[in-house]
C-alpha cells in the first residue's frame, strides 16, 4: 500500500532532532519520521506516533501551513530529505537536514522562498536538487522501528558528550582549586621572609639579587629571600606581607570550595554510570537539574546570531555613506559607549541634557568628514531633550576620552578634551537621516 497521496493530520516535534508527520491513508493512520541530529539522517514509517513535548510555536505554525495537504513524494540525500506537498492545488516543500544541536527544517514554495523554517535552521536551504532519491513507503516502514533507534542512540550520545564536557570543566576546577591550596600552604613561608627582611634590611646591599638569613628557629638553617632591584627590601616586605595575608584567606575558604568541587564531581560519575539505563530525555532533564546545557558555548552563540539578537543601538547612514550609531536608551547607551565603540570611534552627546549617545565609527587614523559631523550631531540633537530645538550644542570626542565611574547611574559618562558644534536642524536634513535608518534588531 502506497502512503503517498495521503492527507496530513498532525505534525509534531515530540523529542529534540525527531520531525513527525501524521498522515492517514487506505483508513489506516501511520507516521512519517524525519531524524535531523547532527549525523543522523534517517526515515521512517511507524504506525504509532510517537509521544513527548507538546508543540513549540515553531512547530504550531508549521502545523497550520501543512495539515490537511497530502504527501506527493518523499525523496533524500545524503545531506537532506524533501517531502513534496499538494494543498488546494498548490504544491510546497518540507525539507529537514541534520544541524547543530536537533537538526533544522524548512517549508518552502517551489521557487525557493521560505515560508516558516525552525528556530536555529541555517537561512540557506540545502540545495539537493540532483541528488534527491525517491523512497518507498513500504522501505520506510520496515525501517520505522530503526529510524527511533537510530534517533535515540545519537540522542544519546549526544547528552553523553554534554556530560563530558561538564565533567572536564569540573577537573580544571579542581584542580585550579587543589592549586590555591597549594599555594596557600605557603602563606607562613612569605611571612617569614617578609618578617626577615625587615629584621636584616640595614644589612641588604643596593642592587642585591638575594639576601640570605638565619630562620627565627633554633635549627640553624639559611633561608634565601630573592630581592627586587626595583623595590627596597622595607617595601618588598610590605608586598610579602599582603601576599601571605591573601593566600591565608584562601586557606580558610579553598579546603570547603574543593569538598564541593569533588562532590559535584562525584555525582557527575553516577550521572554517567546510570546513563545507559535511563531514557535520553529522562536523562537530559537530570542533566538540565545540573545546570548542563546540552549545546556548545559556539553552537549557542551561533544561534543568538541566526536569530538576530538585539542591538544596543539603531543604525542611520549619512549622505556619504558613513554609518552613525544612535544609543536605544539608557542602558544601551553605556553597551554603545563602553562595548560596542572603539577607542578611536568619534562620541557624540547634546550637551547638557539627557539624551543618547551617539557613535561615528572610523577607520584607525582617519578623521570624520564635516558632512558627517553634523549629520552625527544632527540625530544628537533629536535624540536627546532638546529635540525641536532649531541650534543644539552638542559635545564630540574621541570615545578613547568617554569614561565611566565606578558607582555612576546608567547612562551617566564623564569625558574630556571634547569639543562643540552649534549644530543647526535643518528639517530636510532631518528628514532624510531618518529614512536613511538600517532596521536591525
């Protein structure tokens, strides 16, 4: 019995890297099985849907654009598989692709033009035209019960390799910490030292690289204390003492910090042992109730990027198509100013009233334009409390002489050596630096 040309009734996501697709044919319901983990392309047919989460929003409106069309054909690669779909006469495609961390899908017309595609999924769509082979239902269903297998297994090893990486990042802990300690048991020796450079510092020679002294007890031995030609022996025991006084802090806290470094360490392991006895995402909520996530620190950040994370700042173009960075508010005008400038940018701010910062980025050792200059200061002044004022007075500096005091409000910087423009806002100007705005985030 042939599965293709029958209606969709439900998709789901039931288990990270696992796409289902329920369908019904010949009075029979069955499951389409799409395994998208990274290495882990697979299909399947099974005849009970499988269980789990309930749907995501992607998943909620990947649902309303393809329940009720019917499967025309379902071909794969090595890279992809396509499922072909007819809905009131129009035909539309489903591909999925293994990808970092549970894989990716894409709903498209047949031009190309995406549709709806998962959180995460790469903007481009694997291009397998060529390479696509047509599969048969009834192969599919004899590997339905191999296609979980397989998607259980990379699951698996997946969470295994979240799990090593806690674990390795616990060991250099502990051992980082097992090294305080070690250095920390020699807190009474630099107060010897210290204490012996003090007794003996008439007797140091300038330029002395060491200076040998008898230790306070009764045994006789010499101990050698290396000297500083740049310090004289009075300040070197000062620096001694501080010293020995931070290494006997750590000694009251580095004993505790490592008891609960190996412990955590300890219940890592078990977690280890047990994790062939557990289902995977039995196991992955244990991993999360450790605090371990299960993408790489570069795969997160990868997806921050994919899904447009929001800047601090909006982005407008001036008539010689230099680029001008607004601050969005308060808090954003300190990550302008303090992260995202660089020291030879040029700041700008209306002076004396509150309004945003504002950023004319610059190449090392070139100057801005005066066109610029009063395009920069022209959307300082709108942005700012003196906006429908006709002439505005506005600061500008390099950002290299913005600073930030300890303590200060947000959005509160001081500045020096900075210069003002009496900026005239002339309307049409105006006017044409905000139609001029990039729209980001």
């Amino acid at each position: 019995m042939s599965a293709w040309g029958a209606k969709i009734t439900r998709v789901d996501q039931p288990e990270p890297g696992l796409l289902a697709v329920s369908f019904r044919a010949a009075g029979r319901n069955e499951t389409l099985l799409l395994v998208t983990l990274p290495g882990a392309l697979e299909l399947g047919i099974v005849a009970q849907r499988p269980r789990g989460a309930s749907a995501s929003p992607s998943t909620t409106q990947l649902r309303r654009h393809i329940e009720g069309a019917r499967i025309e054909l379902v071909e794969r690669s090595h890279r992809a598989a396509r499922v072909s779909l007819a809905r009131a006469g129009a035909r539309r495609f489903l591909i999925a692709a293994p990808s970092k961390p549970y894989g990716a899908w894409w709903l498209c017309e047949p031009d190309g033009l995406q549709v709806v595609r998962s959180p995460g999924a790469p903007p481009d769509v694997p291009d397998e035209e060529g390479h696509l082979v047509a599969q048969d239902a009834d192969l599919l269903r004899a590997r339905g019960e191999a296609t979980l297998r397989v998607h259980q297994e990379a699951r698996r090893a997946q969470l295994e390799r979240a799990l090593e990486r806690q674990i390795k990042r616990i060991l250099r802990k502990k051992a980082a910490i097992s090294a305080d300690l070690e250095r920390a048991e020699h807190a009474e020796e630099l107060r010897e030292k210290a204490t012996l450079l003090l007794a003996h510092a008439s007797e140091i020679g300038a330029g002395a690289t060491h200076f040998d002294a008898p230790a306070w007890d009764d045994t006789g031995r010499s101990i050698r204390i290396e000297l500083d030609p740049q310090k004289s022996p009075t300040e070197l025991a000062q620096v001694l003492f501080a010293k020995s006084k931070r290494l006997k802090r750590g000694l009251d806290v580095t004993p505790s910090r490592l008891q609960r470094v190996t412990s955590e360490l300890d219940a890592l392991e078990r977690l280890r042992a047990d994790l062939s006895q557990s289902a995977p995402e039995k196991y992955a909520a244990q991993l999360a109730a450790h605090g371990i996530r299960i993408t790489e620190p570069r795969e997160r950040e990868r997806k921050r990027r994919q899904a447009g994370a929001r800047l601090p700042y909006r982005t407008f173009v001036t008539e010689d198509e230099a680029t001008v960075l607004v601050g969005r508010g308060a808090a954003d005008n300190d990550r302008l100013t303090l992260r995202v400038a660089r020291p030879h940018d040029l700041w700008l701010h209306a002076r004396g009233v509150v309004g945003a910062h504002v950023v004319v980025p610059l190449s090392k050792g070139k100057s801005c334009s005066p066109d610029t200059l009063v395009d920069a200061a022209t959307l300082a002044a709108h942005f700012s409390d003196l906006r429908g004022e006709t002439i505005v007075d506005v600061l500008y500096t390099p950002r290299r002489f913005v600073r930030k005091r300890k303590g200060s409000p947000i959005g509160l910087v001081t500045f020096e050596r900075e210069k003002v423009i009496a900026v005239r806002v002339e309307p049409a100007r105006l006017e044409r630096l905000l139609q001029s705005e990039r729209r980001t985030a």
